[in-house]
C-alpha cells in the first residue's frame, strides 16, 4: 500500500481503489517501523471506504491491530450524506476510558503506607474475571436506571459528589441512552460487574508526579510534583461486550439490506439514519453511561480505602478528580469541513477526545485551560497528562491517541516473559503489583508495549495534544 511522508510527524495513505478519502497515520521514523509492520494500515484505509466518511480515515501514534477499526482510530461520518454507524469503530468494550484522582498527601508520605494500601485496594475493587463480585448493584432494575442516568446515579445514591459530575465528559450521562434497546442477557451481565476493574490491560493505579512540563496547568488540575495519584483504567465490562456482540448480528444483515459494500466484513455497519443504526446508537449509548458508573464506583472504593488506610478525614485527603475521558465511544459533534459547519458522528476507537481551550462542550474548570487527556504507558514505565489543543480540533475532529499502543501479541508477550520473576522485577523499580492472576501480569509486559514517551512526543510536536506532567507508577492492581 502506498504511503508518503507529509512531515515529521505526518504519513498520508492517498485515496486508492475503494477509498472515499485519504487516510493520515501520526507517526515518526522510528514508530512508523512497527506500524508499516502491522495490519492497522490496511484498515485505515478499510474505514476511508465507508459511506459517508469526511475529513480523513485517521490513525494515532499508538495504532494496532483491532476488530474493525485499528485501536487508535478516528473516523467522522455525516448523517445527511448517507453515513454510518459501526460497532467496529466503538470497540466492544464500549466507553472503556480513564480518570485520575488526585490528592493531597505526597509520594513520600504514602510510600511507608504503600503495601497495606496495595493490600487492601486488591481486598476492596473486585478485579479479574469471573462473577459473584461483592458489588454495589445486583437488581436488573437498577442495572436499567444506571443505563439511562449514568453517573448521576452514583451521586445521587451517595457515591460521589457534583464536583465529580463537572469533572467527567459529558457530565458522566450521554444523552439519548435507549435501555430499551440493551438485550436482557446484557443486562444480566452487568447485574454484578458495577465497580470491578476487569481483565487484560484494565488497572488502578497509584502514583506520583515526577515531571512537571507546565506549572500553571498543573497548578490548575491540582497536580504538582510529587503529589500522589490515581488512575482506574476500565469500561462497560460484560455488558458492553454483549452489546456490541448483539448489534454486530444486526449490522451484518443491515449491510446486506442496504447493499453496502466492505473489504472487511468486521466493519459491519448501518446508516446512521436507520432502524438498525438509531437502535445500535441508543443502546451504545447507554452502555456508555453504565462505565461511566462503573468508574465512579471504583472512585468510591479507593477513596474509601485511602481514608481507611491512611486514617486520613475526606477533606485531608483531597481525594478529587481531575478527569474522566472516554476513548471507545462515537459521538455527535460541530465540526468544520471546507469552511461550514456541520454535525457528524465521530468514531474514536482507542483515542480520546482532546477539545481546545473555549470549546462549549467543555466545563467552566475547562473552559480556558483545555481538555484534559491521560495518556497511560504500561506498568514498568510512566504515564502522561495533556491538554487538548486548537491543532487537534482541526486536524482530528478533536481527538489524540489514547496510550502506548501495543507492538507485541499478548501470546508473544507471555512466551516473553516465562520463567521471569515479574513481581521482582517491578518491584526493583519500587512498584508494587497485585493481581489475580500473575498471566495476565505476563501479558502485560513493558515490552509488549511502545514507549509511551515516543507516542506522547509525537502528539505533542505535531500539535495535537500538549504536554503537561508525566507520571510514575507505585502500586498497580490487574485482573
């Protein structure tokens, strides 16, 4: 397949054979080795065939092979001119996303204190697979009010504040969530999985600010150096799973019926104005704001646990959020396309919405700093806070990548790591692991990984996210 080197940080795929538009991959040198490697290339330019694509078939630094869509691709749809929805372009892991706490205590403060935290975090968040997790939620009918509401029911049953509520994107609830068109067998599956990390590549994280790119941001955010953090990485776990399963059988016969034509039959899909794509948009929708109480739950449990621990008061702790962001989600948005503005339905399959300064969509706390993006690396190395920029709303649909993309299978990774001692190893580099199973912990790996730091560069010299504290790992707790 042809590719052209536009700029450092640029690499066009021009419209060839099927291809409605081009496509653009964010890369430079050294990450464009693993990525010409990979099958995500030729999907990106899968994706540029799809009805009713604008703009360009986009690919982030981090981009991998994916059901469908590559895992860090972005693609814009527009309704009026015969666009589509595909399960493919949400991931079945729909709204697996991030968010960070912050808090008051120091790096140095807690690192005494780090063991029995890690100790009583793996005891208090369910993680792994598997069912009868001690949860907050076991009734179908509150499963149901959690699809329509999303985190505003965590709040409103004493979960959480409304300070978190102005803290999560869109206010923690998309808008025109359809529970009616989650299948019972969905439902069930998330009758026990409300507040659980889950598998794979799934965390919660404690760590510390260890580089500071922008003081006055991170003053704003609350995030100065050496503060202690949190991430909790997780999703609509088996609910959004089914979803997206259950709509994927209706996609394949929705592409027959409207005789629309696909190199890749993963990229099963329905025009956005029709029976099958409004009921796949309802129902992802609500699944959506079921991970998005998923994550407000974990919140709870770690502040919980924090407070326990550390026999700390709420207010000394300081336990806020600073952000949760989406990044397997499609959403309808403004966007300029050859100088009018028009409402399309942007797909971020592993990347995250990265808004600029101004933008209405974005809280008053926002309002003049930016979005903030997490970019998380794997668990051996570090993770990124950013800031959405005016470069990526022009140039991506206001999106940026959403972690260090992986460049090894997880079989490779395992067969990588076998006979090592992880537990050691990580904890040489003063990190803490508790995990439910340690093969999940092998498949996890650094070295399965890109250097976040690589991908993060790219982002932020080409201008589409900008650099603001990097972050280090103390404690992680896997499935």
């Amino acid at each position: 397949m042809e590719i052209r080197q536009l700029d450092e940080y640029r690499w066009l795929i021009p419209r060839q054979g099927r291809m409605r538009v081009d496509g653009l991959i964010f890369s430079d040198e050294a990450l464009m080795k693993d990525i010409r490697g990979d099958e995500a290339v030729q999907q990106v330019a899968n994706v540029a065939e799809l009805p009713g694509i604008v703009g360009r078939s986009i690919g982030m630094p981090d981009i991998h092979w994916g059901y469908g869509f590559a895992i860090g691709g972005v693609a814009a749809f527009d309704p009026e001119a015969g666009g589509v929805i595909s399960p493919g372009g949400v991931g079945y892991d729909i709204n697996c996303g991030v968010r960070l706490l912050r808090s008051e205590v120091n790096m140095e403060e807690l690192r005494p204190r780090l063991s029995p935290l890690m100790d009583a975090l793996h005891e208090a968040v369910p993680a792994g697979v598997g069912r009868g997790y001690r949860t907050f939620v076991q009734s179908e009918k509150d499963v149901r009010r959690i699809l329509e509401e999303g985190a505003s029911w965590a709040v409103r049953e004493g979960f959480g504040t409304e300070a978190d509520l102005d803290a999560i994107e869109d206010r923690g609830a998309l808008r025109g969530a359809d529970p009616d068109q989650v299948s019972e067998r969905a439902v069930k599956r998330g009758t026990d999985q409300v507040g659980t990390v889950g598998s794979g590549n799934h965390f919660i994280e404690v760590g510390w600010v260890d580089e500071v790119y922008d003081e006055e941001a991170v003053e704003r955010l609350g995030l100065p150096s050496g503060t202690v953090t949190v991430f909790i990485h997780s999703g609509s776990r088996g609910l959004g799973y089914q979803v997206c399963d259950d709509y994927l059988e209706l996609m394949e016969r929705a592409v027959r019926r409207y005789g629309i034509e696909l190199s890749d039959p993963q990229l099963a899909c329905a025009p956005i104005e029709s029976e099958e794509g409004e009921r796949y948009i309802g129902a992802m929708r609500a699944a959506a704001n079921y991970a998005f109480v998923n994550r407000q739950m974990m919140a709870h449990r770690v502040r919980e646990t924090f407070r326990k621990v550390l026999g700390r008061s709420e207010s000394e702790l300081g336990m806020d959020l600073v952000y949760d962001v989406a990044h397997n989600i499609a959403k309808f948005e403004r966007h300029s396309l050859n100088g009018e503005d028009r409402t399309v339905c942007v797909h971020r399959k592993g990347a995250t919405r990265a808004f600029p300064p101004g933008h209405p969509d974005l809280g008053g706390r926002f309002q003049d700093l930016g979005q903030p993006v997490f970019i998380p690396g794997d668990m051996g190395r570090y993770s990124y806070v950013l800031l959405g920029t005016e470069g990526a709303y022009q140039e991506t649909f206001g999106s940026t990548c959403h972690g260090a993309g992986r460049k090894m299978s997880r079989r490779k990774a395992k067969r990588a790591s076998r006979g090592r001692d992880l537990r050691r190893e990580l904890a040489e580099k003063g990190i803490q692991i508790r995990a439910s199973s340690m093969a999940t912990v092998s498949e996890e790996v650094s070295e399965a990984y890109k250097d976040v730091a690589d991908v993060v560069g790219v982002v932020d010299r080409a201008g589409i996210g900008r650099k603001v504290a990097r972050l280090r790992p103390m404690g992680v707790l896997k499935g």
